[in-house]
C-alpha cells in the first residue's frame, strides 16, 4: 500500500488534530544511527529523532538487545510487585537529579509526568494555582493543556488548574523593548512579581518551567533568568519545577538536568522522551517530602513497567559511558556556527538560538520580525526533498528544529548544514 492511500486511512480514522508532517506523509519503517528509511525505501539523516525521543540513535545493538532479552523474559507485572530494573533506574535519575534525598515516580509519557508533579505541587500547596511561562508545551491532558501556553494547543477553557502565564525569557519578541540581560531579567522578575502580588489569589503552588522551551521554538534565556525567578518564588514558598521532557538526558550539552545548568536548583523533574530511547516512559524526581505529601494509596498500571524500565536503564547506561552530554556540546556548537554563518547570507533566518542539540531557526519576512510561517513549510518540505528530516515549532509556527539524536557525529552535522544552506537559500517566501 502507498503512503498515499495510508495517509488517506489515517485522516478518515485518527483525529484531525494530530498532525502529519509534509504534504505527502511518510511512514518509516527501518532506522539505524541517525538514518531512518519510509516505506517506500527512501532513506533520510534524522535530524528530529522523532521528536527528541530517539536519544542514542535508531537500532543500538546495546538497547536493542536489552529490550528483546526482557520480551521474551516478562513483557509485565504492575507496580504492585518489585521490579528489578525500575528501582536501579529510579536511583540513579535520583542520583543524577542533584536533588537531596529524591524519590522518583514513573508514568508512561510526558503528559502524565507532568501531570504527575502539578498533582504534588498543587496538593502540597493546597491551592490550584499555577504559574506557566508563554509559549510553553507540557501536554495533551486535562491539567497539562491548560498550563500550555501556545494557543492553539492550550485547547481547554474548563480545566480546574487555575493557570497564569510569565514571561519565558524569550527575547527575540519580548515586550520589554531593547533592554540588556541584567535589565531584561530583573524585567521577568518584576513581572513575576507583579503578577503574582495581582493576577493570583496569592496562594499559588508552583511555577511549571521549561529550561530551554522545546514546541516553543527553544527560547533560551539569558543566564541569570532562572535564578533571578527563583528568587522571587522563595518569597512566596512558591515551588519550581523544571519540565525537562525535551532539555534532560545532557541534551543542552552544559548539565544533565537543563534547569541545574542555570543555576537555580528546582523542587521536582520531570522528564520522558529520550530515557526509554523510543519506548514510552516518563516521570518525575522530587525530594521525599514533595513526592510523599499524596498520601493516597495508588498505582500505576504499566508506569515504570520491566520493559520500559529496561530500556531507560540500558539506554541511560549507553549515554553515560558514550560521554554523549560532550557529543552533544560538541556537535551542537558546529551546528550552531554553522546555521548562524548561513544565517548572515540568509535575510529569511530572523535568530538562531539553542543550546546543545536544541537549535532553532525562527524564520520572517526578509527585512522584518513578521513570521514567515509558508517559508517555514516549504523549508521542511524541501529539506525531506533533500533526505534530511527536521521538526517545526515556535509560538507562531515559524521556527525550524534541529534536533538529532545525541549520537550524532560531526561529519552527519555537516551533511545536514549542506542541505539547510542548500534549501534557506533556494526557499522564496
Ligand atoms: N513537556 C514537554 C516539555 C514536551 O516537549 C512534551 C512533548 N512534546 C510533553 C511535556 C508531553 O510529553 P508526551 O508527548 O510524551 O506526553
């Protein structure tokens, strides 16, 4: 069957909303390091790892086999049992969180584990007020939309969360005007203030935080921002917490947990995507004191489940001893440089910013800061057209997203920087 017909089957029986890339969607069914191959026997570089979850590169002989030596042992058993590889992956994510005396929940997805930690913080705090940064992303469920703050995703009005949105440091567009980094921030905090002093019962639990915002189009803020919010957060026992679904794993290249790179330390991780390498998992790491203030009995069908659990511990074991938080550091400064240079030849590229292997590249309307949203289409299109595969995002829908799986070597980056110069430069408005 082609694609073509497949594509047809899934808009009759899959929700309008869950979008397929490219005019003509593709299905992949074979992957091996960072190249991925469609149905029809086309080969692609992934630069996207379908959607940051593919952290060590498609079909690794060590992860791999680790799976299928599970499968065939026990597939499941619940969380009412012991489970070997989910209590050594909790404490090492314990160990690795850099919080003191952490425990660790795991759900199946970054949606429930975010879920996960506004249920801590809002029951911790007896309040459901919540702060979010603008242009966030942190799910598709009840609590999770509603602190999305991308319209368009952020689908609910009748959520119980009771959410109210702060500046991300996002300074591209920032409503602050022209201001340095020490006056920018103190800005955001002044903000922060402001709004939860005004636009808050005064009784809020958390502020929900994306280190480097990933749908949002990886804003990265200034060093100091997260620190200078923490500040005014501890005034109000405020409790942050990093969403580190997309920035965890080393993947920012400056520390393993984005948020602790910053500066400031945060009160509960959450976490999903590249930790089972493809196999669905999340969760989040808390001190004993947040994570224990439930109280409730409860379970979790197949959260933290023998196989999901086995490949987080295999896939973490491959990261640590690959030193990939330095490959990523590494390969994501050549990228970095290498977009930046075809950007000053380029009046279509507005920014490129990032961190690590989290690059965008907002696009506009030559000559203003107007989003070049068709541009950004045909970038994609004509990048797939060339064998390389990238993702989209930002609040308006025009930044493009680089984001290869953390194995990623020099000469691949290079390939991909051919071909982005290539269509940046041949793409018309
Ligand atoms: N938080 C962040 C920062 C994300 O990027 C995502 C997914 N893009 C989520 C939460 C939700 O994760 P999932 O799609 O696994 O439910």
């Amino acid at each position: 069957m082609s694609h073509a017909e497949l594509a047809q089957r899934h808009r009759r029986v899959m929700p309008a909303w869950l979008d397929l890339y490219y005019d003509e969607p593709i299905e992949l069914v074979r992957g091996a390091g960072r190249r991925v191959t469609d149905g029809e026997g086309r080969e692609y570089l992934d630069f996207f790892g379908g959607l940051l979850a593919t952290m060590v590169g498609h079909d690794v002989a060590e992860v791999t086999e680790a799976i299928q030596a599970q499968a065939g042992r026990l597939l499941h058993s619940s969380t009412l049992y012991l489970i070997r590889s989910q209590v050594e992956l909790a404490e090492r994510i314990a160990r690795l969180s850099g919080i003191e005396n952490a425990k660790v929940f795991f759900a199946n997805s970054g949606t429930e584990a975010v879920e996960t930690a506004l249920l801590l913080a809002t029951q911790r705090r007896r309040s459901h007020q919540v702060l979010a940064l603008r242009g966030s992303y942190h799910g598709r469920s009840f609590g999770t939309v509603a602190a999305t703050g991308i319209r368009g995703w952020s689908a609910t009005a009748l959520s119980p969360l009771a959410v109210t949105y702060v500046h991300s440091g996002y300074r591209y567009r920032s409503p602050f005007g022209n201001l340095d980094d020490a006056g920018f921030i103190a800005a955001c905090a002044e903000e922060l203030r402001t709004i939860i002093e005004t636009s808050t019962a005064g009784d809020v639990a958390c502020l929900l935080a994306e280190p480097v915002q990933g749908a949002g189009g990886f804003a990265v803020p200034p060093d100091g921002f997260f620190p200078a919010m923490k500040e005014v957060l501890d005034d109000y026992g405020i409790l942050l917490v990093s969403d580190e679904v997309q920035s965890g794993w080393g993947r920012t290249g400056r520390s393993f947990f984005a948020m602790n790179g910053t500066g400031a330390t945060p009160d509960a991780i959450t976490f999903a995507k590249g930790l089972g390498n493809g196999v669905a998992i999340g969760g989040v790491v808390a001190p004993a004191e947040l994570m224990d203030c439930l109280g409730a009995h409860s379970i979790s069908t197949a959260g933290g489940n023998p196989l999901a659990t086995t490949a987080g511990v295999a896939t973490l074991d491959y990261l640590l001893s690959h030193d990939l938080q330095a490959n990523a550091d590494l390969v994501g400064k050549r990228l970095f440089a290498g977009l930046r240079d075809i950007a000053d030849g380029c009046p279509l590229v507005g920014e490129v910013r990032g961190m690590g292997l989290m690059i965008g590249v907002e696009l506009v309307v030559p000559g203003t800061r107007d989003p070049a949203v068709t541009a950004t289409s045909r970038v994609l299109e004509a990048a797939r057209e060339h064998g390389l595969l990238i993702g989209r995002g930002g609040l308006l829908g025009n930044v493009l997203r680089v984001t290869p799986p953390m194995t990623v070597t020099a000469a691949e980056a290079d390939e991909a920087l051919a071909v982005l110069r290539a269509v940046l430069t041949e793409v018309s408005i």
